[in-house]
C-alpha cells in the first residue's frame, strides 16, 4: 500500500473508480455524487489516492481554504472496501494538514458508516444543512482541528 498525491495523469484512473462505485451500487448515501457535478471537481480540486500494488484503492478530493483543508469526496474502489483504507488515507491528511489547518467535510445523513469512521478519527459535528441533498437528506458538517 503507498499514498501519494495525484494529478492530471491520474483522472482516468479516478473517473474509472468513480464509474465502479457508481455502477455497483448507484446513487446512495455513501456517495451521492452524480458524474455531472464530478467533472469540475475533478478538475479543480486537490486529490491524495491510496494504491494497492498499482490500482487506485481510493482517494480524497479536497480545497485548500484559507485555514482549512475542505473534503469534497472520499470513495473507495467496491473491490477494497472493509480493509481500512480510508482510514489510513483521512489520517495521512491529519498528519499532513499541519497544527494551523482544520479538515472540513460534508456527508449524508444516512452513510452511518462513514460518520462512524470521521467521529473514530476525531471529527466533530459542526453543522447542519437541511435538506441539502437532491433526496431532500441533510448534510452533516464535521471539522477536525
């Protein structure tokens, strides 16, 4: 396993995980990012990826904001969920965001399990927006000094 940060050469590998995600399970709490909206944040943001031998595991997309680091999607590849990856990944960030930086995130309120593991790595509830998502869920604000 190595993590390393990615960049133009990596967006095919990142589109063709996205399309596995989304073509396993759809649209749903775990990740409610339709391809329409993924174009420009492919584009734009930060991303750091965790390979297993050389295939793309997963990754994190992220904004650097004055004081912060924002999360804008953490997806695993359906093959390599359950082993802790993400994990692994979001605490690389920690260490590497520095004393002077928070980390910012946003998830549905239905993905329990990825609460579960931001609240594990120390993220605190900060927020709420009602209604936020197209299914008319809310957005759990968490923040991680």
């Amino acid at each position: 396993m190595r993590i390393e940060s990615l960049y133009t050469p990596h967006k095919p590998e990142m589109r063709a995980l996205i399309e596995a995600v989304l073509a396993n399970q759809g649209l749903q709490a775990g990740f409610y990012w339709p391809m329409d909206l993924l174009g420009a944040e492919l584009a734009t943001a930060e991303a750091v990826g965790i390979f297993e031998d050389e295939k793309l595991a997963g990754f994190v997309l992220y904004r650097d904001v004055p004081g912060a680091w924002e999360i804008s999607l953490v997806v695993t590849h359906p093959d390599f969920r359950r082993r802790g990856l993400m994990e692994t990944l979001i605490k690389h960030l920690i260490a590497a965001k520095g004393q002077n930086r928070e980390l910012w995130l946003e998830v549905h309120q239905d993905n329990d399990a990825a609460q579960k593991l931001y609240e594990k790595l120390g993220f605190k509830l900060s927020g709420r927006r009602p209604r936020y998502y197209k299914d008319g869920a809310t957005a759990l604000l968490y923040s991680c000094p």
